[in-house]
C-alpha cells in the first residue's frame, strides 16, 4: 500500500494495493485500510475475500460494495498487473 501526503486537502482518493494476490495467497481474508479524507467526508476500505466483497465504507455504514468478480473483471480496471485501484 501506497499513501501519499499533500498539503491541500483531497478531493478524490486513488487507493492502489500492489501485488493484490498476496492478500489470498498469505490467507487475508480481511484488509482494514486506514480512514482516508476526500471531499469532505472520512472513508476507508475494507477487503473482504471470504464473502467475495470489496467495500468503501463511509461514516458508520456501508456506503458502497463491489463483488470480487467485478474487481477481477480486466474491463472494468480495477485490478491491472496484480496491482488494486479503487477510487473514492
């Protein structure tokens, strides 16, 4: 995981997790990112491999899921040489 730090405040978020594999391969069946600010709200991701979601949650429910198929998929680019790209 890549984090990077500007003065400004953002107002999207790019969250990219290189060699995504090695969430399966080492058996994380759950990732916790760190809460993340972009455009005035607080977010953060998790990745739940066992249930097949991907989420970004903002606040204190769940805002927005996406099925691992979808992650997968090529042609909706979110997973390009085994590196993970989610916007928020």
């Amino acid at each position: 995981v890549i984090r990077s730090i500007r003065n400004l405040p953002p107002t999207h978020f790019v969250f990219r997790i290189q060699s995504f594999s090695l969430l399966a391969q080492n058996a994380i069946e759950k990732y916790d990112s760190a809460v993340l600010e972009s455009g005035g709200y607080k977010w953060y991701y998790i990745i739940l491999q066992r249930s097949g979601f991907c989420s970004s949650v903002r606040g204190y429910g769940w805002e927005t899921f996406m099925d691992l198929s979808s992650l997968y998929d090529p042609a909706k680019g979110y997973l390009v040489n085994d590196t993970s790209y989610t916007h928020s």
